[in-house]
C-alpha cells in the first residue's frame, strides 16, 4: 500500500552514501541484504530499527497507485478484515492517519507487538493469519508468503518482480487493479465447493 522500499532505498544511500538504483537493489529481495550496506550490519540494523520506529518516516510514504480503490472493491465484496502489519506498535498512530490522509478504507490496523522483534516479525504475521481464519490474504513480500498455507495474491512491486512464488497458494499480480477480479473469483471458486 505504501512505497516504503523506495523511501529505505533513499534514506539508506544518504546514509551510507551510495547512490544504488532501485534496479541494484531489488536482486537482493530486502534491502537489509545490500552487501554493500551490510558492511555496516550493526549500523544498518539501528538505523533501520529507528526508522521503524518513527512516525515521521512512516508517514512520508507515498501510496502505491490503486492501492487504495483496490481495496475500496474488496471492501464492497467483503474481503478487507484488516490492515496487518509488521510495523511497531510505537508507529500505530501515525499508521492509521496515514491510511486516513491517503483515502484507505476504514479497517482494525493490528501491529506488531513492541516486545516481538522485527526478526519475528514474519512468524507474528503467519501465526495471527493461520490462527484468525483469514482465506485470502494479499502481501508484496513473497518469501513471507511462501510460508503461509491460506491463498495470497502478491502484488508485483521492484524487489519481487522477478521472483518467481513457490507454492499453489501464491498468485503474482502485476499490479493492484488486478486484485478485485481475483478476489472475485477465488470467493466464487470458493463458494461453489461449498
């Protein structure tokens, strides 16, 4: 929904002053992989986790185009429960109004618990997912996602693009608008087992 990766991609070259491109980066998937900033791990690990921590960082984000009306049509067909997140708790406010500066839709935003560290933050994601019965579940993380067992739609974004998912469970689209016609008819597949 944000473009957080391209906001890291520039505060991280600022701060390690490097100028790598989007298309340099993306070959490691995360930009904490980036060897060149990884020389640093210690230093790149405070400031990430400071970051994350930062209201003022998170609300700089710019909205991924479609993302919002996307799931204004999941809203109408009944698929948006919530907004799942592996932000920090310290960033829930400023979260929220962002979603309401850029015209999300209303939505519980659940974060991730102070006390889990981020390096935990994929098993948090996966054991609330697995646990609330949530069917359909859409994410631009891939490697998140391999480990779920429920449908998820990836959304294409520059550090996935040529990632190709593993598992049945995993549809890659190109972009946001295509979501609802998907939706759509998982719901209806779904329905017809029934």
């Amino acid at each position: 929904m944000a473009d957080a990766w391209s906001d890291w991609i520039g505060i991280l070259n600022q701060h390690f002053k490097t100028a790598l491109t989007p298309e340099e980066v993306s070959p490691y998937g995360y930009v904490q992989n980036v060897p060149v900033w990884l020389e640093r791990a210690e230093e790149l690990k405070e400031l990430m986790e400071s970051l994350r921590q930062d209201p003022q960082f998170v609300s700089g984000h710019r909205p991924i185009e479609g993302a919002a009306e996307t799931l204004y049509a999941l809203t109408e067909i009944g698929s948006l429960e919530c907004y799942l997140t592996s932000r920090p708790t310290a960033v829930y406010q400023a979260t929220i109004e962002w979603l309401n500066k850029h015209l999300f839709p209303k939505a519980p935003v659940l974060c991730r618990p102070t006390w889990i560290d981020f390096s935990k933050a994929h098993q948090w994601k996966e054991e609330y997912i697995e646990k609330s019965g949530v069917d359909l579940v859409l994410e631009d993380d891939i490697w998140f996602a391999e480990n779920l067992s429920v449908q998820t739609i990836i959304i294409e974004r520059p550090h996935n693009k040529q990632v190709v998912p593993k598992g049945g469970h995993i549809i890659k689209v190109p972009h946001w608008y295509h979501v609802p016609t998907l939706a759509m008819r998982i719901k209806e597949e779904r329905l017809k087992k029934k």
